[in-house]
C-alpha cells in the first residue's frame, strides 16, 4: 500500500518512523516532511493547503490512505475532499475538526451533552469580555482562562491569576480588530492527556501521556506548543481513565455520529484531573506534539493495520492496541527565543552520537542549508528514550540532548519533574 503522510513536525516524523516499519507499506510519501522524515519517506513536492493538488497526486501514486498530522488541514477540510473521491482517511472532516477549530463549538457541545468541564463564557467584544470577569472573580482574587477561539498552535491561552492579569489578556486578544474567545474557571488539579481512536462510531483507547506546556523549568514562563512529555501518565488512574472515556470522550462520539459528522481519527483529550473526578480542559483532533513521539515510542504493533483500520470504520474488528510497559520521555530542544521570535539557521550537529545509545531524535523545525542541518522553526528536535522509570527515561533522554551540539537551542532540564518527585515519594522506606 501506498501512503500519504501529511506534515512536517516532530509529530510526523514520529508517524513516519513507525508507519516506515509496517509490513503492509510499499511506499511512503510525505509533504512537506523534513529532513528526519526524508530518512523514511520520499518527500512530495506538494502544496499541502491546494486540495486539488493532494487529490491530484493521491490518484496519480494510487494512495490506499492519507494520514493528517497536523491540524489547520483538517480543520479546513482536507480530509472531507480526500474522502470525496473514495480514498480513505485518517483524520476527522471539517465539521468534527471543529472541536479544535473552535473551542466555543466544543464548550457548546459539552453544556449540550452534559459533558464535565469549565463554567465559560463565549465572548465576542472587548468590553463584554471584561464584563464577564465579575462572574470569576472570589473576594479580590480573579482567577480564569482565557482561550482564542480558533487554532493557536497551542499558544493561544492564558491562564489569569489576577483581573489585572485577565484584563491584559482580553486587550491584547481585542487590540486589533473583532474576535471571539471563551472565558472559562480555573480548574484546580493536574493534567493529563488521554488519546482515543474513534472510526465513526467505535473507539480505542490509544494512550496517556503528560506535557509540559510552560518554557521554563518548574512550569514558569510562557505557554509554548510543548517543552516535552512522557506516556503513560500515571496521574491518569485505570479509575478517572475509564470515567474520561465513559464521560467524556463517547458521549463526544456519540454526539458527533447523532448530528451526522462522524468523527474518524484520533481525539486527544486534554483533561484536568479535579477533585470531582477528570473534567474536559481541551480537544485536539490530531496527535499532539510532542505527545505522539512518546506514544510511538511505546506502541507495539502495525500502525498501518491501525490506521487503516480507523480510516474503513473497521476499528472493532482490531484487538486493542498495544503499549510496551517501559516509560517513553521527549525532550524538546527549541530555537533561542521561542515562544517569541526565534532565531533560525542555527546549526545542528551530533544526531547520529545522540542515537548511537538507544534514544531517537525526532526532527520538527529543521532544513538542510549546503548539507548541513540548521533549525528552521520554534521547536526543532524531540529527544526522546525509553526507561524502565520516568526518571530513567529521562536520565536517558538528557544523555541524548548532550551530545547534540545546537549552540543556538535550548530546553527545559526537568521533563517529567512531578512523575519522578512521585516515584522518589514511593521509594522512601
């Protein structure tokens, strides 16, 4: 079979290793890829945005699936034009997207269904914005969430601990003309993420795993697209897992398949594990990034039947998936002043010694320049190893990152910090 990989991140190239090694393949093509992904894949000269070029060239390479990394094409119907002409997808259509197209789409969806998450507010001006604010506000605290409707590229949420705080937030998101946000309570708890397969109607528990969004060390500074995760998340009991699923996740499902857009692909489920059980903080409608690298880490089996399977609407006929028990920890080096502005060209050097002792380096923001790779992007390279503890995976995984030579990267050195205080907990006599 011939696949057709969509994407150019850390994200995809963690699909492509694993798909690369299915013995259903006969080739892989990926646009626009990178070079990590050029190692498992013929690279397609292809406008990923030009619908009618990916048609064009799915039935001139006789594609039997396209695989949907990334999420901006889903949200803008890819996968619908793609299924158009009976070619198997993975991927949710544009109306499913909408679930992380829209996070006012999604906080309706839950009020309707009776789905547990944050009390919110839809907001569509400046001052009713700020006018909402009273609604959060305890004593002289104000503590809430305020999320840009649209897609962010996970930097598009701040997390207000003051009203001067929120007040900032909401002028900053107004400032240059009409937009729409959701104004929402602060949840008290820990995240985790839980990712479910879902071919229309049926679904699969795929994996958890735990990010940390913040740039800095201890959870301190801006929010990014991802500094690093582990799967699976502990903090995610067999108990609160099912309830998510049971909760949350099918009746998402359910509703979705009831309005006639089924949803096909894999749904992350960003969760906030409260004191009354786990609560919907976000979806995702695609692998996060860098989550999927640790879970293909740990996954064991055949992507492809997988894939294919979701895609066909033949998810049931499948065992459940299967995970190896060891921990998988990524450790995201970035390009000096992400999440702002960040300085690109910088060389790499060393992947080849980072690998040399078990860890993989996933590429994401990278290009070669003259045959030398150079960072081209906010988050360049996935660090990513396997342990038999969090706090050996990780030991393994910073191992990797020091022998990379990437003078203008940098990353956080405390992935998996409240994994590895738990298990140090648990080893005291």
């Amino acid at each position: 079979m011939n696949i057709l990989l969509i994407g150019s991140g850390g994200r995809e190239h963690a699909l492509a290793w694993r798909l690369a090694q299915s013995p259903r393949l006969d080739t892989l093509f990926a646009a626009p890829g990178n070079p990590g992904i050029a190692e498992h894949a013929q690279i397609a000269e292809l406008d990923t945005a030009d619908h009618r070029a990916v048609i064009d060239f799915v039935r001139r390479q006789q594609i039997g699936l396209v695989v949907v990394g990334p999420e901006a094409p889903l949200v803008e119907g890819l996968a619908d034009n793609v299924r158009a002409i009976g070619v198997p997808v993975f991927g949710p259509g544009r109306e499913a997207a909408k679930l992380e197209g829209s996070k006012g789409f999604t906080k309706d969806l839950c009020a309707r269904v009776g789905i547990p998450t944050a009390r919110y507010f839809r907001v569509t001006s400046r001052d009713g914005a700020l006018a909402c604010l009273d609604d959060f506000a305890d004593g002289d605290t104000c503590r809430c969430v305020i999320k840009a409707d649209g897609l962010a590229a996970g930097k598009g949420v701040t997390v207000a601990m003051s009203r001067d705080e929120a007040e900032a937030a909401i002028r900053d998101l107004f400032a240059h003309g009409p937009a729409e946000a959701v104004i929402e309570e602060f949840l008290e708890g820990e995240e985790a993420s839980l990712f479910v397969l879902s071919d229309g109607t049926g679904s699969a528990s795929f994996g958890s795993a735990q990010d940390h969004k913040r740039v800095g060390d201890g959870d301190t500074g801006a929010n990014t697209g991802g500094m690093g995760a582990y799967s699976p998340a502990a903090c995610l009991s067999p108990q609160d897992e099912e309830r998510a699923l049971g909760e949350i996740v099918r009746p998402t499902i359910d509703a979705l398949a009831a309005a006639g857009t089924p949803y096909v692909g894999v749904l992350y489920a960003g969760l906030m594990l409260t004191a009354d059980g786990p609560k919907l903080i976000e979806y995702n409608v695609r692998f996060g990034d860098p989550e999927c690298q640790v879970l293909m880490a740990r996954f064991d089996g055949d992507l492809v039947q997988v894939l294919l399977a979701v895609a066909e609407g033949r998810l049931a006929d499948l065992p459940a998936p299967r995970f190896r028990d060891e921990i998988a920890l990524t450790v995201v080096m970035a390009a000096r002043g992400y999440p702002g502005t960040p300085e690109t060209g910088g060389a790499i050097r060393g992947i080849s010694d980072a690998e040399a002792g078990g860890a993989r380096v996933f590429q994401a923001g990278t290009r070669l320049q003259d045959g030398q790779l150079v960072a081209s992007g906010g988050r360049v390279l996935a660090v990513t190893a396997t342990g038999d503890s969090v706090r050996a995976a990780q030991t393994a995984a910073y191992a990797a990152v020091d022998r990379i030579d990437f003078p203008t990267g940098f990353c956080r050195r405390d992935i998996g910090w409240r994994e590895i205080a738990r298990e140090d907990e648990q080893a005291l006599p």
